[in-house]
C-alpha cells in the first residue's frame, strides 16, 4: 500500500506481476532467460516492460593508447565488484602491439585483495553464492579446454576466517577466440577473456558480431580512431577512454540488441516516458454554440 513495497519469490511472484492487471509496467533488470519470460508474459497481459538483460561488454585498445591510464581502468572495470555487473568490461580486444601489454596487466591483476566486502583494503568481494562461482570456474576450464591461455587463475582462493565464502580472484584467459563458450557466455565474474586482432576493422567486427550490445568502449589517443567507433560501433553506450560507459540518469542507459526488450530504455527521457502514460483532450469552444442549430459535418477547420 506503499509508495514502495518489497516483495520476496520466484517465478510465482514474477508471474503474478506479469498477470495482475493492477500491475501496468514492469521494468526488469536480470539474466536473459528471465528477461525474456518477463517480456513475453508481461506484454502478453498488455503491460509495457523493459527487460535489461545479458551482456558482453568489449573494450577496443589501441597501441596508441595511455598505457598506465588503460590497465588501470582495465584493472577496475573488469575485476571491480567481482565481475558481477551488468557493465563490467569483461572483453578486451587487443590490437596489434597491444597485446604485448598483458604482463603488466597480469601484475597489476595479482595485486588485488580478495576479502570479505567490508574489510579495509578489499578490492573482490565473493561470488553471489556457490552456483555463480562454480559457473565462472567451469566457464574458466571450458577456456582452457578449448584453447585459451590461463595468464592468470584466480580458482581456489581462499580467506582465513572465511573458509566457505565463494571466493574467486583475478582471472585472465588470453589467446580466445569467439567460438569459445568463455567468450560467447556472461560469466559475471572476476574474469577477463582477451582477444587478439590485427586492425581497428577486425576489432569492430569482434564487438559488432556479439549477439549483445549493452556497452563497449574504445582506449585511444587519436580523436579519428575515436569518432570512427562511436558511429560504427553498434553497442548502446560507447566509452572513449572510459571502461564503464554508464550514463548519468539524465540522459538514457541505451543497451541494445541481446541485451534489451522493450521499447523505452532506463533513465532520461526515455525513462520518463516509459512511467508516462500520453493523454490528447481536444476543445472546442465557440460563442456560436450557444445560438448555432445546424451540425457541421465537415471536418473541423481554423476559419
């Protein structure tokens, strides 16, 4: 009866949202398999929903780039809160000479405390619960299975006092390919799967083929190399320079392709519309109408 209500389930609670007729909009942010029940039911019963679902977001970098500037944000997009964001920067596309910046990557991953949340100092947090790490280690072997390089294995870690947490540390898979299930698969995780090109166009065609299209970003110092991504590159939200291109609630968090359903997108405009619904009155008023006995049949004019 509140302005806002909690309200703990499952899939009988989402599907009473999706039916209730009192309830007419649904705004969902979640896994794809959920989203996309959510969409197909809701609108189904008539209601509007937005569905943010799954994502793999890329980062292009560019030889040209600032190295330190570039594996710091690297560092912090891809392993901050564990991986498990719907805009981690998961994916990294190296070109050419890029590629020759992973050990320093590597270093600067290792240096990173996993700890429980609110510890001083702690940068990786635990895994949601035992499914969702044993996902990402599974989705780690699968890697190495089918041909990556493990640069870095964060499989295993454990914290004193903390024993049975779902720990999991910097992980970086180098050498895979998009066949691979680590890079066709969210792993929401502390994990990193970095692919090698030789040119920009083989690095826009990387991001552009992924079936998902929340966020990407592009690591430069060339203001051409730059506007060419942010017109070519398909993804909803295009970082230059910055790894976690999410959008101040002015303006709209535009994800496209796989990873939305729905007509309007979260924040901004568009935001507002979706909780608007449009109304058109239209008035006539004439001193005539008072005195005038014959119906006009014509369609309504400005004298």
């Amino acid at each position: 009866d509140g302005v806002l209500n909690v309200v703990h389930g499952s899939v009988d609670c989402v599907n009473f949202l999706c039916d209730d007729p009192a309830i007419r909009a649904i705004s969902f942010v979640g896994s794809d398999t959920a989203g996309k029940h959510i969409y197909t039911r809701g609108t189904a019963n008539g209601k509007r929903v937005q569905s943010n679902m799954g994502a793999k977001n890329h980062g292009i970098i560019m030889p040209d780039a600032n190295k330190t500037a570039t594996l710091n944000a690297l560092v912090g997009a891809a392993f901050g809160a564990a991986g498990q964001r719907c805009m981690a920067l998961s994916t990294v596309v190296l070109v050419g000479e890029a590629k020759e910046w992973m050990p320093e990557l590597m270093e600067m991953a290792k240096t990173l405390t996993v700890n429980e949340g609110t510890m001083p100092g702690t940068d990786i947090g635990p895994m949601i619960d035992e499914a969702a790490k044993q996902r990402a280690y599974d989705l780690v072997e699968s890697g190495v299975q089918q041909g990556a390089n493990l640069l870095l294995d964060g499989r295993g870690v454990t914290v004193p006092g903390y024993e049975g947490g779902h720990w999991m540390g910097a992980t970086i898979l180098t050498g895979v390919t998009t066949d691979m299930d680590c890079y066709q698969q969210e792993i929401f995780g502390p994990v990193l799967v970095c692919v090698e090109v030789d040119t920009l166009d083989e690095a826009i065609e990387v991001v552009n083929s992924n079936r998902y299209g929340n966020g990407t970003a592009i690591f430069t110092n060339s203001g051409a190399t730059a506007r060419r991504c942010t017109f070519e590159l398909e993804a909803g939200q295009v970082g230059v320079n910055v790894p976690i291109p999410v959008p101040l609630p002015m303006f709209s968090f535009t994800g496209n392709k796989a990873s939305f359903m729905g007509e309007n997108n979260f924040y901004g405009k568009a935001g507002v519309n979706f909780y608007t619904q449009l109304k058109t009155v239209t008035s006539l008023w004439r001193a005539e109408d008072a005195t005038e006995l014959k119906a006009a049949t014509q369609f309504p004019r400005v004298n």
